[in-house]
C-alpha cells in the first residue's frame, strides 16, 4: 500500500519547486534534477532515487518527464501488531507538458504509480494567468485520478477508488518585497477508502480484546485553504510564512503552520525552517471500542487519530559553473534535513506490553520520531 502521502510530497514538491514565483509568464528553464532521499522512522524505512527533467521546445512550449521510486520496508506498530514485516517497491512516471501564450500558460501532467498492491493513474490539466500588470497571478487546476487496490495473498482482490481534484490559486505581489500566496483546494473520493492490511479492536471481555477488520466509509470530500507571505530582506534573505487550514467530511479538521528562513552567502544558499501540524480524530476512528458492531463505521487507523507533530528542518545549496561540457550552463548540489517529532493523543502502542499484561486502554500512548534525507543535484542547460 502507499506509505505516507505528506512524505511524498515533501520530497517531490520541496527538492524541485522553489518559493513563490514572482514574474510574469514564462516557461521554466531547462533542467535536470537528480535526487536521492530517504525517510527513517516508526519501523518504516522509506528510500530511492527521482530523476526530473524539463526542456523548452522554442519560446512557448515546455516538456518535463520525471522517474520516482520508493523501497519500502516496513515493521511499523501498524504491522508488527497484526501481520509480518514486508518490503515492496513503488515506481511512478509521470510526463509532463505546458503551453505558454501571451500571459496565459496551459498544462496537463499524466502520472502512473504501480506496486505490487496498488495502482493509480492520474490526470491533470492546469490553468495560470497573469493580470495587473503582471502583478497578480491567478491559477486553476484540476486532477482525476483513479486507483486499483489490491492485497498480497490474494489475486482475487481488487478495489477502486476515484479521485478529483479541484484547485484555485492567487499569487499577488504587494510591495517590492512581499508576496502573497492563497490557495484552495478541495478534493472528493469515493471507493474503497481504506487499508486492507488494518484492523481495528473491541473489547471482547472484560480485560481483553478482539480484532477485526476496519470499515470505513466509501466517500470523502474535503476543502484545505492555505495562506503564504514571502519577505524579501535587505540582506538579500528571505522569511517566509504560512498557515493552512483542513476539514473533511470524516471530522478531521487540521491546522498547519510553518515559518523558513533563506540565507544566499556567495555561492551558497542556507534554509532553516519549522513546521507544526495537528489534527482531530475522525468521526468513527476509536483506540478500542465497546464491542463488536458497536457502529456502522469502525477505524483504529492511526492516520484518523488524534496527534501533533513538529518537522525542523536544515538545507544547504552550492552553485557551481559546469565546465567539462559545453552545453551545460551552472549546476547544484543540494542537501536537506528533516526531523520529525509526532505525538498521538488517543493511539495507543501494543508493543509496549505483551498481550494480557495491562488492562485494555491503559497501555502508553504511541509516539514517533523520524528522519528525512533529501540529497539532489540540478543541472541547467
């Protein structure tokens, strides 16, 4: 199954996108990024290489393909309490292409991700503008997907869910040394919303418990709005701050703050940067439950529990000039650093006891500790 979609996104989105952009409409440049990363923590180990590469076809058209993979080995709580350790691997390509005319760029992205439990393609088209005087940039996005879920153990099994995507972003320069960001997004899914693998607990008699499948609901809609303010300092730093808010219609509500700091010196460029999330418990998500059918929908997934977490995080780039081949123009190399501290509030960890040794509910509640690696290098020409 898919292990940690923030995770992912980190690593794509933050060794590859830079801050808020400024200028008017233009296609991005050639470049090729080469990355490894690597997240550690919980019993999950979590590594690969990507490779990106965008290249312009002229003045108005623009091409990226990218190759991701993910080794995944995994003796998390979730695993090593109701199944054996496993080790699988996920590999997902995605191509790329965008139209520049006049002010207005048009995209459409196309990406598969496949391992040996779960498929899902992906469809994207997206929408820029500029306006004002190049001083406002107003985005719209829109993304179906569609995933096949399997089990291991079981060829007979197959799920699916469908996905859409609906975003809407504006981008505004206030001063000459501020910008905002504002985005929304809201998401629907309907399909087999959950992991075949979990199971959630009852009690079954006094002073122990039972295991039985989770069920989940077969919908989902959620809105997240996010707002991020860039300030340029006189000593060519940058601060950068942003809040964002998420609610869903399984009662998650969630709150994201984080605050980076850029430091250019020479040809370096250091960022040291903070982030606090914390999210409510779903609906029906419950550590133990009263009884078996003690209501329709039943979860002691951990990602539907309560918890806080705090990431800080380091990085350092260094640019270079690219002189054995001539059609290279500069180049980076990149290395980021993240700790992640989260703490459970109502997930409770059976490892920490064997099974009879504590009351049901009164074992310690869980928490986790990992580390992300992200080491990259970019090449323009």
């Amino acid at each position: 199954m898919r292990v940690m979609s923030l995770l992912r996104c980190l690593l794509l989105l933050g060794a590859v996108l830079g801050p808020v952009a400024a200028t008017a409409a233009v296609l991005p440049e050639n470049r090729a990024d080469f990355m490894y990363h690597r997240y550690d923590g919980g019993g999950v180990t979590v590594q690969g290489p990507s490779i990106l590469v965008r290249r312009k076809f002229g003045e108005n058209f623009a091409a990226s393909a990218n190759y991701y993979v993910d080794a995944i080995s995994s003796a998390s709580i979730d695993v090593v309490t109701t199944a054996s350790p496993y080790s699988e691997r996920r590999e997902q390509k995605s191509l790329g292409a965008e139209y520049l005319h006049g002010k207005s760029i048009y995209s459409v992205n196309v990406t598969n991700s496949e391992e040996n439990d779960y498929k899902a393609d992906t469809y994207s088209l997206g929408l820029s503008q500029d306006l004002f005087g190049d001083l406002t940039t107003v985005s719209l996005g829109f993304s179906r997907g569609w995933d096949s879920v399997g089990k291991r153990g079981e060829p007979a099994f197959e799920r699916n869910i469908d996905r859409r995507n609906y975003r809407l972003g504006i981008t505004q320069v206030l001063t000459r040394n501020t910008l905002l960001a504002l985005n929304f997004e809201t998401v629907t899914e309907e399909g087999y919303l959950q992991n075949p693998y979990r199971t959630m607990r009852y009690v079954n008699v006094p002073g122990s418990y039972a295991r039985a499948p989770e069920v989940f609901p077969n919908t989902r809609s959620s809105n997240a709005g996010s707002a991020r303010v860039r300030y340029f300092l006189p000593w060519r730093a940058a601060i950068e701050g942003q809040y964002r808010y998420y609610t869903d219609s399984w009662g998650i509500d969630a709150h994201t703050a984080r605050l980076e700091y850029t430091q250019p010196w020479r040809k370096w460029t250091f960022t040291g940067s903070y982030r606090f999330y914390t999210q409510g418990h779903a609906n029906f998500y419950s550590d133990l439950f009263p009884r078996a059918s003690y209501q329709n929908f039943m979860v002691r997934d951990k990602e539907n529990a309560s918890y806080v977490g705090h990431t800080l995080g380091v990085g350092a780039a260094y640019e270079f000039p690219v002189t054995f081949l001539s059609w290279l123009n500069k180049g980076t190399v990149n290395f980021h650093y993240n700790r992640m501290m989260i703490k459970y509030d109502d997930f409770r960890n059976l490892t920490a006891f064997p099974p009879g040794a504590t009351e049901p509910g009164t074992e310690p509640l869980y928490s986790l500790d990992a580390d992300v690696f992200r080491f990259f290098v970019s090449f323009w020409f």
